[in-house]
C-alpha cells in the first residue's frame, strides 16, 4: 500500500479512548480530533493544537464515530468508488472533496503489507496544502480512517457540506411537533402575513413580511406561550391534546415556519380578479364570491395535488438541495440556539449571536440607502457626469439603462436581487455571463434601430404606441371593454423596447432549450423521474407501495430517518387534484370566462410536461423561471381576440407549476428537519386556505372602499404594477393576439424557438467534449435565463452580488469551509431581517406621511434623464416619415 504523507502532530500516536456513551472506541485521540475536524466541529488551528476536550460529544458526532469505528475498510471502499460514480459530473459536490476521494480509493492496498511508490501524488498533496491550507482533512495522514470518515459523511449523512452544516445525522423521535401550540401560532401569523402581504402587493415599492422575517417573531411567540400559558390537556370533538407540553421545541419552530411559507405569497388569481372587476380594466360585473373561490381554490391546489408526483424527483434524492430553502432551516437552528460554540478561525461568536449582530446593524444601516443617503441605494455615479447624455444613460443608468456600473449599488435589497448568498456561485456566473451577453444583443439592437427600437426606452417593459407614448390599451376597445379592428386599424399594433424584444426572445428559445436540453444531459435521471412519477401514480391507487415509499432512495440517510413516520397517502393528493379540476372546469363552465374546458386540461398537460425538468433544474441550481409567457402565446394563438380566456388559463398555467414548486421546497425543508409528512401536508393544506379566504376579503374590500385604486398617481401608491402588467398582456396576447404581433410585426421572435432547439447540439457537445473544468460548471439554461433579467431590472442589480457571491459562496467556502458552514447562511438571513423591519418602520413612520428629505445625496441620483426629466429616447418619433414610426397606416397587422 502506498503510504501517504504525515502531518507531524503532537497528539498523532495516542492510546484508544472511552466515550462518552460507555462504549470504547478502537481510535486514538488524533483520530477522534480528525472526524470532528471534518464535521466542522472543531478547526483546523483547535485540530493541530489537539487540546479539545473529548469526554462530552454531541449526539451526531458521537453517532459518527460510532460508524466509523464499526465500519469495514472494504464497504468503504464500495460506498467511495460508488460515490465516485454518483457525483462524477456533480456541480455541488465539491471539487476537492472529489479529489480526495480519487486519492483515497487509489490508496486501496492491492496486496496485504505491500508498499508501493508514493511520488505519484506527492505533488498532489503539496499543492493542496499549498491551496488549502485551512483544509487539513485533506490531507491523507490516515488512510484508513480516512477512508472510513468519508464513505460515513457521504452513506450517513450528506456528500454536501451546505446539508451537513445545517441537519443533523440522526434524529430524535421524541422531540414535540404537532403540538396545538405550534399550529395555533403558526396559523395566526398566517393569518396577519396575509392581511399585510395581500394588502401591500399592490403597492409599488411593495412591502411583505417575508418567511425569515416570520422566523424571528415565531422565536419569542412559542417561548412565551411556553412560560405563560398553564400545562393541561384539553378535549374538543374526540381529539385530546396538551395545551402546554413543555420547552418550545426546534421542530415546532421549523414547522410554525412550514405553515406560514405556503402563504407568504398572494395567490396569483387576485391579479385576475382586479382586472376582471375594476372599472378601469374590463370592469365585468358577474365577477361573484362564487366564481373567485372556484378559481383561486383551483389554481392554488392544482399545484399542491402535483407535489406528489414530485416527491421521488425532487424530495428524496440527496442531489436535490434547494439552494435557496437552506438559509431558513440555518436561521432556525440559530434562533433556537442549537449551536456548538466552538472557535471557527478565531471567530467565537454563536450562530444566533452572530445572527443579532448582523441583523441589527443591518436594521440602521438600512436607514441610509433608504431614506437618508438614497444615491447609495441607486447608486449610478457614471450618469452623474452628464446626466442629460442619453448615450451615457442608455448603457449605465440603472433607473432607465442598462446598468452597467462596475459598483452601482451599497443596499443589500438589490445586492441580492439575485440571491448572491444563496445559489451556488457557479449558477450566479452563467447567469451574469447571460446578462453580459444580453447587454451587448440588446445594445446592438438598439443602436441598429432594429424594428423601431431606438425611438422608445432601451430598457423598459411598457409597450409604445408609433408616437413613442405610452400604449393606451383601452383606445383600441369598445364600450364592453372588447378589442375592437376598426380602432386598432386607427392606432397600430404595440412596439417593444429593444430589451423587451431581446427578453421575449430569450423566453421563446429558453422554453425548447431547457427540456430538450436537461432530456439530452440527464436522460438517465428523467427517465428515472418519469418512471418515479409513473410509480407514484399506481401506488396511489393501491394499498401498499410497490417498492416502499422512499422507492429507490430508502437507502439515503435522510429518507431512512423519514420512514420513521408514517407518509402521507398518495390518493389523499389525487383526490386534490380531482377536486381542483371539477372546480376550475366549474368555474370555465357556468361563468362567461371565455373558455373552452379543453383549455383547462391543456394547461394541466402542458404544466405536467414542464414539470419534472423546471423542478430538477430548480432544485440542483436554485434557478427558477415560470411559464406565463409560453401560455400566453399558445392561448393567444388557440382562442384570438379574448382576453378574458387568456388570463383564465394564465393563471393556471403559470401557478400550477409555481405552487407545485412551493409545496415541494416545503416538503423538502420537512425532509431536512425531520417534520412528520402528515403535519406538513395538514400544515400546508389549513394554511393555503387561511390565506386563500384572507386574500379574498382583503382583494374585495380594497376594489370597493380605495379609492383611485391602480392609479399611477393613487395617493397611498397603490398604483398595481401587477396588475396593470396583467391587463397589458392580456390585451397583447388576448385581444390583439400574438398572431398580429408576432406574425405581422415581430417574425423573428417564432424562429427563436428554433434556435433554442439548435442551441442544444453546441452545448450538449460542449458539456460533454469541452475543457474539464468549464464544461463542469457550464449551465447553458441557466445562462440563457440571464437574458431574462431585463426590463425593467438591469445589471446593476447582479454585478454588486456578482462580487458578494464571489468572496462568500467560492472564496470562503473554499480556503475557510468550517466559516462557511457555521455562518453563511445566517448571514444572508439576519441582512435581510434587518432590511425587512426597517422597511415596515421606514414605511410606516416617515413615509406613508410623506416626510421627504430633500437634499444632494437624494436628488442627484434622480436628475436628467434618470429622474424623467428628460427625454429618455434617442430618436424622436415625430420627425420620422409622417410622423410615426413602424408599419403604415393601412397595413397593420
């Protein structure tokens, strides 16, 4: 065997040591050093010392050991070159941990006492040290214990550092869950988030309580309750339940938060009744009660019926992390003071303490970019210069341009516009460089007048008439708010800015790209996916699960630790999805919506078909996109001249899709924490109608006592930016009909479906033929996707995170890992707290009453073109032939 290096310790040859649960272990002090230096439990600086006292463990690491002392070299071996296998083309699994699992296996001794050279990776391990010098786990000072510690991370925990720093390797069945207090706090806040969230979305800037901002109320709610409330057991219909069982527990705090994150949104279909119902959109009047409950109830649960379907693919696999849902389970762990407070590189601070400090100062610096110094929120210093040039603006302004700006931001709210301390860096680099690519197509666009475009904004999502005004939408409709030809014939079809066109084309390539794309590269896992799906189909409808519950996966730790509690039966989401079905065909049926019931089971379909590759792609990347625009084009096209059908069957087939993918983030932040499935599916069903019934009543109240209400100038600035980008669309796509607008006046929009399917031959080619190391990190979906992020938004709000992700998600991660573990995610947590109660405080005190600060530091960044001042168009329409610009007058499309 070849013998590799040694790290010259003072503690490395020690005699065997007790545990601490009376069982001796045959390892020696350095060894047990060794594993809780992997498990990030100690440091590198407390390792090389060797001073850690050992004799009281905690219960996971002392389960580690346990492993690792019992397990055989060779099933160690078979779980290394089986991992080896698995995560060959894995972006999450680490690079150097890969490494050192090639290094380890290559040790495998092919002859027993054999000595082999060992030259071969000595190169390897210096330049490791030479790199990781805060890595000494990688570094083989002990092959065998080595061996074993790395098949027992990757076989009993997580082969992800991110799930390991925020779970744990057993679990404790005894801790309290379903408690009475648990769901009444947690529906109570469900209850108050969605008066503030459904009462707020219409306003621009919008103000929410967001789930983390949620967390940290849930903290001092279940500690009082546990302090004030008497201990006795209380008997309502059968049910007996004990009204104070005792210390507020981790798992009551986890799933208090479960329940309200099903409702921290507004369900989608209240966009469809603003337009529906108010005057100034179509102002239709057999909008009843009735029909907004068919319609929200349906478009809600459809979405949670398909979470079924979903939990083989996106729940129990271990590549499935969810990068953005693992902030809230490290917040949680935090409030809960769960937390070894251990030296990490010199830093002694506690998670939760850690969490305090940065949410407080967070709270007060807030106060500065947004109400004191606003320049350094908006923070576009080029335009400064000659903020009249309409040049200098068009590619670095970030109110109206392009926002290129190598700084253009010191507010956390845009700094992490793009989740910079959440997704894995390398899915934030794709998608940047899709912006920066973007950039250059939109400015070659623009300056090429391709179709018009340089006589409107470079970069706005509004739709210009041929004067270059803003589109008046209700010109072209009749007195029954229907599109009318002879007033269209008048006024001309709509024109796009020029990033407007470049996004809509960037949605037309991504959608046949995407699936086709993530079929070629991962055709193993989907068709694993699809088989999963089909299996979870028939096992619905029988009485026993083919292959168990967990299916493939039951060998997966977490899932093992999940069979301990009884799953939630399959047919209880079918009949969700029967009973969500007979509602919308009910709402289609017996309403004047429009719509033709096949239109209802075609958004079904075409939702079922997007799912599993949008969800896959989601859960390893953290990047997401919807399928409005894709519906609204083939509703558009199937059923002209209708918008009422198209934002019908909008709503479906853009919610479905993303409330499936809501349901399923929480089932996997269950799946994490050890949550029982059928609290959470209890958990989530209540609140989902908690919210539903608040959103109603707040949506109706708001339509008849508000006055002014969607106006750009409403006093309270409940202007409805959702809304009123609801009503355009549907105008665009339904009344007028992509038909005319792409057909007649934007053609090359079709072929960019086309191109998406080419584009699938070079970059499958590449991912498989191309450098290592590009290759690894190539996600072509996720580049295109950077097209997206325009109009209205720009560069300015990814650059800043751009750097941010940089120094914490690779930098850190790489050369301080034990940092990265313990803080990062509360880091990005206790910012945004912060920013979240400062904006309700800011709101509520200085701002709702109009108290302006009027001085340099909040004007400069508005002045010229920036503020609206000015003109922000390079050609002026009205010296163009005739006066107009675009297709003549007689030939509209």
């Amino acid at each position: 065997m070849r013998e590799p290096d040694n790290i010259e310790l003072q503690h490395l040859h020690e005699p065997e040591v007790e545990s601490t649960s009376d069982r001796k272990w045959s390892l020696s002090r350095s060894q047990i050093l060794l594993i809780l230096l992997r498990l990030g439990i100690i440091s590198d600086e407390v390792y090389r010392r060797g001073d850690y006292p050992i004799q009281a463990l905690p219960e996971g690491a002392e389960y580690i050991i346990e492993i690792i002392n019992r397990m055989d070299v060779s099933e160690a071996i078979e779980i290394l070159r089986n991992a080896l296998v698995e995560h060959k083309n894995d972006v999450n699994f680490l690079q150097e941990d890969y490494h050192l699992l090639e290094r380890l296996v290559h040790l495998i001794p092919q002859h027993e006492g054999e000595e082999e050279d060992k030259s071969s990776i000595n190169s390897d391990e210096n330049i490791s040290h030479e790199f990781n010098k805060n890595k000494t786990y990688l570094h083989i000072s002990d092959w065998s214990l080595q061996s074993r510690l790395e098949a027992t991370l990757i076989h009993y925990h997580s082969p992800y550092p991110e799930i390991r720093a925020i779970t744990d390797p057993i679990d404790d069945t005894e801790i309290f869950v379903e408690t009475f207090r648990c769901y009444f706090i947690g529906f109570f806040w469900t209850l108050v988030g969605s008066i503030i969230n459904s009462f707020f979305v219409h306003r621009m800037p919008n103000i929410s309580l967001s789930s983390h901002t949620i967390q940290i109320l849930l903290l001092p709610c279940g500690k009082l309750w546990e302090k004030t409330v008497p201990n006795m057991r209380i008997s309502i219909a059968g049910i007996s339940f004990d009204l104070n069982p005792g210390p507020w527990t981790y798992k009551e705090m986890m799933l208090s938060s479960i329940i309200y994150s099903c409702s921290a949104g507004v369900p989608y279909s209240i966009y469809n009744i603003f337009v529906m119902k108010l005057d100034r959109f179509y102002g239709l009047k057999w909008v009843t009660v009735t029909f907004q409950v068919l319609l929200t109830i349906s478009t809600q649960f459809l979405g949670f019926g398909f979470a079924m379907i979903m939990k083989k693919v996106c729940v129990y696999p271990s590549k499935a992390l969810w990068p953005t849902i693992l902030p809230t389970i490290a917040l949680n762990r935090a409030l809960m003071n769960e937390d070894a407070n251990n030296s990490v590189y010199g830093w002694r601070i506690s998670r939760f303490g850690f969490f305090v400090v940065v949410g407080v100062v967070s709270f007060f610096y807030n106060w500065i970019p947004s109400y004191l110094f606003k320049a350094l929120s908006t923070f576009n210093w080029p335009t400064w210069f000659n903020p009249s040039s309409i040049h200098l603006v068009n590619i670095t302004g970030t109110i109206t341009g392009l926002g290129l700006n190598p700084w253009p931001t010191f507010d956390w709210n845009i700094l992490d516009a793009g989740g910079c301390l959440t997704i894995p860096f390398y899915t934030y680099v794709n998608r940047y460089i899709g912006s920066i690519i973007g950039f250059f197509v939109i400015v070659i666009v623009y300056y090429s007048n391709n179709y018009f475009t340089a006589y409107f904004p470079i970069n706005s999502n509004k739709l210009f008439n041929n004067k270059a005004e803003i589109y008046d939408v209700h010109s072209i409709l009749n007195e029954k708010s229907q599109f009318s030809d002879d007033k269209y014939q008048q006024i001309g079809p709509p024109y796009f800015s020029a990033a407007n066109l470049v996004l809509y084309g960037a949605h037309f390539c991504l959608y046949p790209f995407a699936i086709l794309y993530q079929f070629v590269t991962e055709w193993d896992s989907m068709k694993a996916s699809f088989m999963s799906v089909w299996i979870s189909f028939s096992d619905a409808f029988k009485s026993k699960h083919s292959d168990g519950p967990y299916g493939r996966y039951a060998d997966d730790p977490h899932c093992k630790m999940m069979s301990k509690y009884e799953d939630v039966p399959d047919w209880w989401f079918i009949a969700i999805i029967v009973t969500s079905t007979l509602f919308a065909v009910a709402a289609v049926l017996f309403y004047p919506t429009e719509t033709p019931v096949w239109g209802i089971f075609f958004t079904i379909l075409i939702n079922f078909v997007f799912l599993i590759p949008l969800t896959s792609i989601a859960s390893t990347t953290g990047f997401s996109f919807g399928l409005n625009v894709l519906v609204e084009l083939i509703v558009g096209y199937s059923i002209p001249n209708s918008g009422i059908a198209l934002i019908t069957l909008k709503a479906f087939g853009y919610n479905i899709d993303s409330q499936a993918s809501n349901y399923i983030t929480d089932q996997k932040l269950a799946h994490y924490a050890k949550i029982p499935p059928k609290a959470i599916f209890k958990g989530q069903l209540i609140s989902t109608l908690i919210n539903i019934i608040v959103s109603l009543t707040v949506a109706n109240w708001q339509l008849a006592n508000i006055p002014d209400i969607c106006d750009a100038h409403q006093k309270d600035k409940l202007s409805c930016p959702g809304a009123n980008t609801y009503f355009y669309s549907s105008i665009q796509y339904g009344e007028i009909g992509p038909k005319k607008v792409f057909s007649g006046l934007y053609p090359v929009l079709k072929w960019c479906f086309l191109l998406g399917v080419l584009l699938v031959f070079p970059c499958v080619w590449f991912k498989k033929r191309g450098p290592i190391k590009l290759a690894r990190y190539f996600q072509p979906s996720v580049l295109i996707g950077g097209f997206l992020d325009y109009a209205p938004y720009n560069l300015s709000y990814f650059t800043g995170g751009l750097y941010v992700s940089y120094f914490f998600m690779y930098w850190i991660k790489k050369n301080y890992l034990l940092w990265w573990e313990k803080y990062n995610y509360i880091l990005t947590s206790a910012l945004s707290a912060g920013v979240a109660f400062s904006s309700l405080l800011i709101f509520f005190t200085v701002q709702y009453n109009s108290h302006k600060l009027v001085w340099w530091g909040n004007t400069i960044s508005e002045q010229g073109i920036e503020g609206g001042q000015q003109s922000s168009v390079w050609l002026d329409a009205s010296k163009a032939p005739d006066g107009y610009v675009g297709i003549r007058k007689g030939h509209f499309p």
